[in-house]
C-alpha cells in the first residue's frame, strides 16, 4: 500500500461492496483520487488509457475483450468507458464465475455513451459514488461529531472542537478544494490544480465525453453562470439569459445538453428536492438545488480567491454551503444515506436533508456565523411541525453547521456542529 496515501472513507465502502458482489464501479469526476482508492484493493491493473497501450487495448477490446480481464484478482479495470463493451464482458465474466464476489474494480470519470452497453449489471456490478475528499479526510476536520452518531442518537453535549482554526483558514481550504493532489501542497501549487482541471474540462472533456465538439466558451460561460447561481435553485431559462450576453443563438436546449455533458462528467451534482408526506396541502418545490462537486470549481470559475471570499461574505455563504453539502454526501455515503434539500410553496426551506434507507431522516440547516443560528433552529423546528410523522419518523436530529468553533445541543434540542467537527 502506498504510505503517501490518505485513508479515504471509499475504502470502507469499496470492500464492502466486494465482499457482497462480483464488480463494483467507483464512478466520479477525474482526479478525486477513484485509481488510487481501487489500487488498495486490486491485485492487478488494466489502464486504458496509458499511451504506451492505448491502441493495443482498444484493439484488444473489439476483438476478444475478454483477454482485457485476464489477471490476477481483484482487477481494476481504469477507466472502463473508454472501451464500453468491457462492461458486458465484466457481467458476462461474473456471470459465468457463478457470481463469485470480488473479481473485479471499474473506475470511470465520465459515463458512457448512450446506449453503448447492453446491460446495465443489475445483480452484477455494484455501483458507489466517489467525490473529492472531505475535511475529515483532508485532516482538516476533527471528527469528534459523527453523522451516524447522530442518526443512533448520541449525545454529543461538551463536545467542543474545530481543526479549521479560522475563517481564513476555511476560505483556503474552500477555494483549493477536496482534490487529493492539492492536500498538503504550498497554497500556490494547490489552487493551481483547480484551474487545470476546469481548462482541462473545457478545452478537451467537454467534447471527448462523446465525439460531438463543444464550444468551449459556452462551457466556460455555462460553468460561470452555475458558480453565480451556487446553492440555489436557479432554472434553466435563469441560467440561460443569465449566459446568454451576444451568444443570441442560445437556446434553453443547447443550456440542457450542456448541463448534461457536466453531469456525466461528474462535474456538476445538483441535489434533488426531498418529498416528504406533510401534515397539508402545501405543494413541495421539485426543483434542484444548483451544485459542483466540489466548491472550489465555483471559486475557481469565478476568479476569486482566499481573500477576495473574506471581502464578500454572501459569496462565502453560498461556497460554504456547498462545501458542507459535499462533505455529507461523502459521510452520507458511507452510512447508506442519500443528501436532499426541501422547499415548500410557503417558502420554507432546509438547505439539507439526510435520509437513510429505512426511512430515518435528519435535517441541516447551513449558516455560517453564530447570529444566524437562531433563525436556522427555528427554521428546523418548522420543518419538524410541518413533516406528517404519523407517516415517516420523526427527524433522528435537526443540526446547523456551521464555521464556528464549538459544537453543543441546545434546550430544543438543535445542534450546532461545525463542520470542522463532523465525519460520518
């Protein structure tokens, strides 16, 4: 195993999911550490896209793609979707095997094209998502308030920690992002990795992802307008005129098939709006709430660094909000949970919500400053009221994070957690 490498909490995920199926496919965007995560765990590696091999392997898998998959057990198989039909043949081979577990790793930064595998792997091949790293994971982050401890309902009364020793610290660690390369590098090396990520994205991804050329500035201008609707529920035709400028040809598709290339290159993660059953009548909002992967996307497409958040405050509120919703994802993740947001048509939101597969559900409110927990607890408390729990659970906590220092219970029961004080 590598000593340079970070425990990451998909480890705990991946060998889990080998131990119950025959392949498990890590999907997420590049360089969030998928290969080195899979290499802890294979025994042997196909890399598609190493150049030295690159064109026997293509050759390889439209003859006989069943040679790709010789090799000791488990292989990772390195960005699979480059040769689509190794996902039939992994779930023809795990089939064949009897459904023996733990053959094989795919990992893949992109999906694949439309229509280009005949099966989807149901029964064969386990799925996980992968993202940039967490502040725990980054070490940035205590870990002394665990979401699952929360949802078991343990009290995390005294406790008061924060490994983020500063606003200023946090607005670093924001713009430079969860990327594995940049942990631990001098601040210029670090943010620098960001910004060949987004050209990278633009100039090439954009338009590899399925032969069809894109105009790079549309990408660019579509990625801004994103990073100014960050943490908000910004439709399509807002994000359209908010593009639009002399690009008069732009249509509300040509916006939608652009998200969507964005979307399966794993680059943008909108989180979808949580329907609960309610006491009345009120119409719950379906709409997303606007996301990259990673906050440090936003920041990097808007320009703006360390110091130009610490001089706009309601920027830094809306990338902080979208750093807490990526670091529980990634602790909801681990625990069997999925990340909502909620919006009602009498205008009552929650920037979070985490359920679990048997039903129980917490909610988040994300604030930055110790003022405005107050509106947030009430805000909760609401949600509580509004949620029918003659029907669903009641809420196995109502917490606020925040980027203060101390994380404690209050007397109506809402918690104030950091989010330098949470893993999951």
């Amino acid at each position: 195993m590598d000593e340079t490498y970070l425990p990451r909490i998909a480890d705990r995920i991946l060998s889990k999911k080998l131990k119950a199926s025959g392949a498990v496919y890590i999907a997420g965007p590049k360089w969030c550490g998928k290969t080195s995560t899979a290499e802890q765990l294979s025994k042997s590696t196909l890399y598609m896209q190493d150049p030295d091999r690159f064109a026997i392997n293509m050759q390889m898998a439209d003859t006989k793609p069943s040679l790709l998959l010789d090799g000791e057990k488990p292989r990772l198989l390195d960005e699979w979707q480059v040769a689509p039909v190794l996902w039939d043949a992994v779930r023809f081979a795990v089939d064949k095997s009897k459904g023996k577990c733990g053959q094989y790793i795919l990992t893949g930064s992109a999906a694949a094209p439309d229509g280009a595998t005949m099966h989807t792997g149901t029964g064969r091949i386990d799925r996980m998502t992968m993202r940039p790293m967490s502040l725990y994971e980054s070490q940035e982050s205590s870990g002394q308030v665990s979401l699952k401890s929360l949802f078991d309902s343990t009290d995390i009364e005294g406790i008061a920690a924060l490994s983020i020793e500063s606003v200023e610290k946090l607005a670093f660690v924001l713009t430079r992002g969860g990327w594995p390369f940049a942990i631990g590098k001098p601040a210029d090396i670090a943010i620098s990795q960001v910004y060949k990520y987004i050209e990278a994205t633009i100039n090439s991804d954009a338009s590899k992802i399925d032969g069809v050329q894109r105009d790079p500035e549309r990408v660019r201008s579509l990625m801004r307008s994103i990073a100014r609707n960050i943490s908000t529920q910004a439709s399509v035709s807002t994000i359209r005129a908010d593009m639009r400028g002399d690009d008069e040809g732009l249509s509300e598709n040509t916006v939608l098939s652009y998200f969507n290339v964005l979307s399966k290159l794993f680059v943008v993660e909108d989180l979808r709006a949580w329907n609960p059953s309610i006491r009345s009548k009120t119409a719950v909002r379906t709409s997303p709430t606007r996301h990259f992967v990673d906050p440090s996307i936003a920041a990097a497409v808007l320009s703006v660094d360390a110091s130009g958040l610490l001089k706009d405050f309601n920027t830094f509120g809306l990338l902080f909000e979208s750093l807490c919703v990526r670091d529980l994802r990634v602790y909801a993740e681990a625990i069997g949970g999925t990340v909502y947001h909620y919006r009602d048509s009498y205008g009552l939101e929650t920037d979070a919500v985490v359920q679990l597969r048997d039903g129980r559900w917490g909610a988040v409110e994300v604030k930055m400053g110790m003022k405005e927990t107050e509106k947030a607890a009430e805000n909760l408390l609401k949600l509580k009221e509004t949620v029918n729990t003659e029907k669903m659970n009641d809420p196995s906590f109502l917490m606020v994070l925040t980027a203060s220092n101390y994380a404690y219970r209050r007397k109506d029961g809402v918690y104030i957690v950091p989010i330098g004080c949470l893993k999951d």
